[in-house]
C-alpha cells in the first residue's frame, strides 16, 4: 500500500479513512447533479450501506478511495480502482471514479493535483490506460478532463439495477 503524496505544501493526498466517510459523503452530495439522483438523504438502510461500501473499498487492493486533505480537513476525493486486462496485450488500466473537489475550492488547481496524484497511482501500479467517465451534463468537468489530456474516444453506457 502506499503512504501520502505530497505535491503542494498545503495539500496532502492519502488513502481514505473511516474517520473521513462523513466528509466524503458531504464532498459527493454537494453537487446538482447528485442532488438530482437523490444523493445526501441518508435513511439508516443507506448508512448502513455506504459503511459496508466502505468496508469492501478499503479491504479490496483493487480500490483506493483517497483523499485531499488541507490543515485536516478533506477538501477533495476520488476513488481509484485497477482492472487487469487481456485486451492490449494484457494492460492493466485504472478507473477514476467520484472526483470532488470543495465548492470554495474548485478553480484553483486542487483537481489537477489529484488528478496527477492518480495518474501517478497508474503509474505505480503498471497501468498503461487511465479513464473516467462524467455526466454529459458536467460540461466543465469535460473540459477539465480534456485539459489533461483525457479523450472522448468511447461512448460510456449504464445501466441501472
């Protein structure tokens, strides 16, 4: 496992922690977006839930939820997960997933420090593909992501169960 990251004095990146749930689940609610699918009303059922999520993300070394943290506070997550692969010669790629960065925060570069924190990660770990997806909606995500280099070379799909 690895230990923290630093690329700015102010700022520390780390694996998540139990102690930091609640500021994720705040940093992952404070968006329209999730608003909208119905994120941030808590019912005992989903408490339970996102403890047990929790639980299976910090056991799996596939996944790496982290964190940004500014003079203890987290001010920034994402969560990491590593897929081997047969295609491409047998590459591995890691998926980005559940970026936030703090309202009062965004525009200042924090996002593009995480997001090289975790193509750093990929690095670490032998990834030859790193991808994201974000909601079309999300224009000014798209064109952050663009600015690092990403490529809308897929068309993503879901399906919700």
């Amino acid at each position: 496992m690895h230990g923290e990251h630093r690329r700015n004095p102010g700022i520390r990146f780390r694996l998540a922690e139990r102690a930091d749930v609640p500021a994720i689940l705040a940093l992952l609610a404070d968006d329209e977006i999730s608003r909208q699918r119905g994120f941030g009303t808590v019912s005992e059922e989903v408490d339970a839930a996102v403890w047990q999520a929790f639980e299976a993300i910090d056991a799996d070394p596939g996944n790496e939820l982290i964190v940004g943290v500014e003079a203890a506070e987290v001010v920034a997550t994402c969560q990491l997960t590593f897929t081997p692969g047969l295609s491409r010669n047998g590459a591995s790629r890691m998926t980005v997933e559940a970026v936030r960065v703090r309202a009062g925060r965004r525009g200042g570069g924090l996002g593009r420090l995480m997001m090289a924190y975790a193509v750093d990660r990929a690095r670490d770990r032998g990834c030859r593909i790193v991808q994201l997806t974000t909601d079309k909606r999300r224009t000014e995500a798209r064109r952050f992501y663009e600015s690092l280099g990403f490529t809308a070379s897929h068309e993503g799909m879901k399906l919700v169960l």
